[in-house]
C-alpha cells in the first residue's frame, strides 16, 4: 500500500478550476518531485494535503485513511508536515526553541504542572531539550542553539525549517521550493541534507522545485503538472526527453 495517495483531485475558486483531476502516489522512503511552470498548481496541491484548502472533489489518503475535512494541524499529527515557500520560521525565537515549538503536541504534563514547575514537567522539558540538540546536530546547527533565527543566514534558515518539520515526527514530508534563492553551494548542501534525512529518518519526501538540476539530482520520480493538470510522470530521463513537459517549459506545440 502507497503511503499517501491523491486521486481525482480538483479543486475550484470561484468560476476558476485551480487543479483537475490530479493523482499521484508516494511510497514509503521515496523522493518525489513535483513540478512545472509558474500557476501550474504545485502549492495549490500541497494546501490540500495539508488542510489549508479542502477539495472541490477527490480523495487523499495517508496509510490508507482519508484525511479530507480534517483541520491542518490533526493533518499534521497524523504524518504530514510542510516547508514553505517563503521561510515561516519564529524569528525573534532561538534556533532551538524553533524546534521544540514542533513538539508541543507530544506534551504529556498538565497545564498545573507547567505553572507550578513540576517534575513531571522538567523531565519532558529535559527530554525535548536534548531531542532538539540532537535534531539540530545533524544539520549543522547545534552551535546556533541560542542564536535567534533572524541572525542565521539564509540556507541555514532554509535547514531550520526543515529540521522543525521533523521535530513533528512526520510519515511525509512536503519541501515547497526549498532551494528557492540558494547559491550552488547551498543548494548541493541541501541536496546532501535531504538524502541524509531520507537515511536517518523514515520519512517519505514530497517537494517542489525550479531548480531543475536540483530535482533530476535527488528524486526517484517526477509528477510534472500544467495548467492544474498532471502532463507526465516518471523518472528523470523520462521526463527530461517528455515533448510534454519540453513543450510545457519552452512553449512548444
């Protein structure tokens, strides 16, 4: 059984059809792509896996679930965390309480034993602590644990915000254009991140991105849409030699 399945998915503003039609599946452990040009749909896809739009018409299950009609953050609790566009990170907030903020849900003491400073609430104090130190190790970010997150540079921004999305413990996680204004050597760092995450953690990874290099680099497969509707799916020589996804990108017939 896939991991997250869309099928027929559509969905409509106004008189306006943002996206038809749309399936996909992404397996366990997988690095998928999902491209193509500027108002194709791609984060109109990702609003819906997450929540932040419900569909006009569709499906969308994780492990086999539908999770449609559910809000983003019982989404979210269920396997599914997101990167944005532009970086949505607490700014005037450490590196590492950016990262312990995404493990509230798994706060087991009580609202008494947070004011009155409790033991039950140091010891998971201690434990998100320490979890953080270790998430933010394997980033190369350890050392900017008391640092607020306005003061990093921009690719360790980019790092942070992945790192808190997987503080969330996700089963999928979705990167909506995570080397977006990254030079050559931020974006190879990247690349190395990601296959890392990919072998330490057992996360599947859906993202979208321009950098074409960048996506036939790292992605098993490719979902190309236009015009709100998939074009093409494969691997990266398929869908590089597609007169589809070539018309699509340099308009052709």
């Amino acid at each position: 059984m896939s991991l997250l399945v869309a099928k027929n998915l559509g969905i409509t503003f106004g008189g306006l059809r943002a996206l038809e039609g749309v399936e996909f599946s992404l397996e366990k452990g997988e690095i998928m792509g999902l491209i193509g040009p500027n108002g194709a749909g791609k984060t109109t896809v990702f609003n819906l896996l997450t929540g932040v739009y419900l569909p006009t018409e569709g499906t969308i299950e994780l492990e086999g679930k539908n999770i449609v009609g559910k809000k983003t953050y019982q989404i979210n609790q269920s396997g599914i965390a997101r990167t944005f566009q532009n970086i949505r990170l607490f700014k005037d907030v450490s590196v590492i309480d950016n990262v312990k903020t995404a493990m509230n849900s798994e706060m087991k003491y009580s609202a008494l034993s947070g004011v009155l400073r409790l033991p039950s609430y140091w010891k998971e104090e201690k434990e998100r602590t320490e979890r953080g130190h270790e998430l933010l190790k394997m980033f190369g970010l350890d050392e900017f644990s008391d640092a607020y997150a306005k003061n990093l540079p921009y690719g360790q921004q980019r790092k942070l915000e992945i790192a808190r999305a997987l503080a969330t413990n996700p089963k999928v996680l979705l990167l909506d254009e995570p080397a977006a204004g990254m030079n050559p050597t931020e974006t190879q760092e990247l690349m190395e991140t990601i296959l890392s995450i990919k072998k330490n953690f057992e996360v599947s990874i859906l993202l979208i991105e321009h950098d074409m290099s960048f996506v036939m680099g790292i992605c098993e497969r490719i979902v190309v849409l236009d015009y709100g509707r998939i074009i093409a799916t494969g691997n990266a020589e398929e869908i590089r030699s597609n007169p589809k996804v070539i018309a699509a990108y340099l308009g052709g017939e």
